[in-house]
C-alpha cells in the first residue's frame, strides 16, 4: 500500500499500474526496485 502525498489517498501498488493517484492524478513514485544480483567472478 501507498499514500498519496497529495490527497492521503491509499493506492494498491499490486493492482494499480499507473504511476498517478487515481484519485487527484498527483504523480507518485513507487520505491519498488527490482533485485539485481551480479556474481562477481575473480579471475
């Protein structure tokens, strides 16, 4: 779950796709990073 900065409107991050509150369409930023794993290889 996310709050909307804006309106304090709760977004699903899981459902809601948008990167806009449904609700006053404030631009929000979603802090979900994907897992990057490097192996790392001594040669």
């Amino acid at each position: 779950m996310y709050k909307c900065i804006n309106c304090g409107q709760t977004v699903d991050i899981k459902k809601y796709s948008e990167s806009k509150c449904p609700k006053c369409r404030y631009r929000i930023l979603f802090k979900e990073v994907p897992v990057v794993k490097r192996t790392v290889k001594a040669r």
